[in-house]
C-alpha cells in the first residue's frame, strides 16, 4: 500500500509540472514577448561602468557625468585652492586620500560645491594648517580623513554658518569664522605671448606669459577646443597639425580670477599650407594669419616676392568684401573689357576698380597685363575700405617721396599712411610706382580686414 501511495504521488507531482510547463507555453503563444525587449532584460542588468580618470594639470579627477570628483592632487603647492568647476561640471567630492601626504601643504580652500571629502583625503599632511570652507554647510567628512595634520590646524567657516549647530571643532580641527574669504592676491588679467601661426604638417609647442607677473596663480594649462579642418591633436601643450584652416585652443588657469574661479582664455591657432616659395620673414605671419581667415585664394599662396597682377588683387579684394560683409557680389550688370574673369566683374561692381578707360556705352576697359604699382594698390585698397563700410581717415601723406606720387593718388597714399594699412618700403619711402607684390597685397588687406 506504501508502494501506490509513493507511486501515486510521484505521478501526481510530474503531472503537476507538465501541466505548469504546457500552460507557461500556452501563455507565450497568446502574449508573445517582444525580442528587443527580452534582449534589454540581459543587456541592462550588466554592472554599470566606472567614470573615466582624466588629468587636468595637477588634478586627477574622474568625471560622473554630472559631477567631478577629485580623485587626486600632484602639485607641489604650499596654497591650494580647490576648483569649484571642471569644464562646466561642479566638483562635488574629494576623494579617498586625495590629498594624503602632501607633506609641503599649508591652505587649502573647499569650495561650497563639494558635498563630500573622503576616506583619509588629507591625511598625513603635517603642514596644513587652515582649511576654508566656502559653504554655510560643511561637507560630510569620511573617516581620518583630516587626521594627522598640523596640531594647531583651523578649520574656518564664511558668514552665514551657525556656529552653535557646528560646535568649536570640526572634524577634529579648532573651528573658527573668516569675515573675507581667501583669494589670490592678484588676478590674472591677460595671457601674452602666445603663438598663433603654424605651417599645416609642423608642431606648434602652445606657450605664454600670464599677466601681471605677480599673479598669485600663473600655471598654464592647454586644452584643444576645436580643430576645425586642420585635423589638429593636443598633446601636453603641443600642438600637431595636418592641414590648413583654424583651431581654437583654450588656456586654463586653475583659480586665477579668485578661488573657485578659473581664468579662462581662447587663441585662435592659424594653421597655414606649406608654400612653394616662403614669403618674406617680415610676412610670414601675416600671411599665415590672412590664409587662417581664408582671405587668401589658395593659387595665390606661392611666388609670393612676385609682382601681384591687377586681376590677382581684384580675386583678394573681392574675397576680403564678401567674408566681412557675408554677401556674394552681383555682377551680372558689369561689362568689362578686357577681361571676362569674375572677380574683376565683382571688383567693378563694387566700385573698386575702375579699369584704365571708360568706352562709349560707358563699359569699363581692363587691362589684366597692365602693372600694378604701390599707388594704384592705395588707390584701390581706399575705395575698398569704404565699399566695406569702413572709410579711411582723411590725411596728407607724410612721405619722404611725396612730390612722386601721382596727384591722382596722393589722398589715397595719405589715408592708407594714417591706417596704418600700407607703411612704406623702408626710409619712409611709399615708391609709388614700384610693382605690388602678393605678399604686400596679401598682408596689407589682412590690415584692412582687422582695422
């Protein structure tokens, strides 16, 4: 009978299961699951990433998406102020042991946007201390993580905070109040020096001077903002290019406006084409500049001592006109004769060039093969100023060779003087009636284009 009773329940049991089985089948068939989001039910429970660790100057610090821990300091600074933001995202925590063992640290200050400082971030700093921090509520402190520093350490608080709530001491350090919080003695108002010009394929090493010299924060750090067409990569501070156009580079000054505030600065980086026939050194970086703003046709970036041809400075003109006012010039009411080349068209239509004669049904004559001297140029370079809407001050020339400019030209020859836009060939010399180059053209309309 115990033999059945066994039997019988075995049986039962296995029925039990097939039926459980054929009716989870059964269900499937009626409510079938969707197959990207049974596919989701594996992929997502996969442990999430850990933030990627970056350095930025002295700092290690790993970014959460939208926040930054600090996760450790390399400078060797006695004075330290704890940025606030890392390209725009709040540093919210100082990490375990962040700054442990940075025996030569006397200050650091906390800004108000970290919440958190972690397991021994300090400890065994013997010579710290004072510890700023910005906040009327102070950070969570994980465990030892002041522990060891300077017996005689001070912890102060801003305005604001209530001493009662937090007591005489924190974390361990005597607790104290600060009326004007610490800052930089002296601001950085500018960064000089810096080279903005490179040949496309060359390195540029990025470096500069922070103004004033007795700014309290002076260390630069270099970072790469854009590399527009130049397919431009930083390392460090040096710059690798490979083809011509702009890139943008970005100097970083950690808290040089005050603490929690960096000084922040962009250079526009000219990376120019490597040229068959370098231009002259006294314009090669106007050159490079004017090539970087895409100022200069590409066919004219070569034989640059050679004398620039009337339809050649009629192409950078025309070129100058349309990037500073972002129209394309109509030209299809021009008749020139002479020459069928648009950008004389253009140039004729924006008042620019007058040809050499005007025939009988009023078109104007060119003549492409005429030369082109120094005084045509400054005829041509004051009528482009005013197309531009930039007109050139009224002045009397002021040059050795007055009495050898053309009567036709002398104004012209003045305002381009007092522009600053042509200076002479040298002993205050204009020689009007020597031949223009493209190099001369080239870098006289880049100082049009920035007066």
């Amino acid at each position: 009978m115990k033999f059945y009773t066994r039997c019988f329940s075995r049986l039962a049991k296995r029925s039990t299961s097939l039926f459980l089985s054929l009716a989870f089948f059964a269900l499937l068939a009626l409510f079938p699951v969707n197959s990207a989001s049974a596919e989701d039910l594996f992929v997502n429970v996969l442990p999430p990433q850990p933030p990627v660790v970056q350095t930025l100057g002295d700092w290690v610090y790993a970014d959460n998406g939208e926040s930054i821990t600090i996760t450790k300091y390399t400078g060797a600074a006695q004075t330290v102020w704890i940025p606030s933001a890392i390209y725009g995202k709040p540093v919210t925590i100082i990490g375990d042991g962040a700054f442990r063992e940075r025996y030569i640290l006397n200050v650091v200050i906390i800004p108000n946007s970290v919440s958190y400082i972690g397991q021994d971030a300090f400890r065994d700093c013997f010579d710290l201390i004072s510890v700023y921090f910005n906040s009327v509520v102070p950070p969570v402190v994980g465990p030892f993580a002041f522990f060891g520093v300077n017996p005689s350490a001070r912890a102060y608080y801003p305005p604001g905070a209530t001493a009662g709530i937090l007591g005489t001491s924190w974390e361990g350090l005597t607790l104290d109040l600060y009326t004007v919080p610490p800052t930089p003695s002296n601001a950085v108002s500018f960064i000089d020096g810096v080279t903005t010009v490179v040949v496309a394929g060359n390195v540029l090493v990025l470096s500069g001077t922070a103004q004033p010299l007795t700014a309290s924060n002076r260390r630069i750090i270099w970072s790469l903002v854009s590399a527009g067409t130049t397919g431009a990569t930083l390392v460090g501070n040096t710059l690798y290019t490979r083809a011509m156009g702009s890139a943008v580079v970005r100097a970083t000054i950690i808290n040089g406006v005050q603490a929690g505030m960096d000084y922040i600065q962009d250079f526009t980086i000219t990376v120019a084409g490597g040229w068959s026939g370098d231009p002259s050194a006294w314009a090669a970086y106007g050159v490079g500049e004017a090539a970087g703003l895409s100022l200069v046709p590409s066919y004219l970036l070569s034989n640059f001592l050679q004398p620039v041809t009337r339809t050649e400075f009629c192409a950078l003109a025309v070129r100058l006109y349309e990037n500073v006012t972002s129209r394309q010039i109509a030209f299809d009411f021009v008749e020139v004769i002479g020459s069928s080349d648009i950008n004389v068209r253009k140039a004729a239509a924006i008042g620019v060039l007058n040809g050499v004669a005007v025939d009988s049904e009023g078109a104007i004559v060119f003549n492409p093969d005429m030369q082109f001297t120094r005084e045509q140029a400054a005829v041509m370079i004051d009528r482009l100023a005013t197309a531009i809407g930039r007109p050139l001050p009224a002045h009397a020339p002021a040059f050795a060779d007055n009495g050898s400019i053309s009567p036709w030209a002398r104004t012209e020859a003045g305002r381009v003087q007092a522009a600053g836009i042509m200076n002479g060939v040298g002993n205050n010399l204009f020689a009007p009636l020597d031949m223009y180059t493209r190099e001369q053209s080239i870098v006289s309309l880049l100082r049009l284009y920035k007066w």
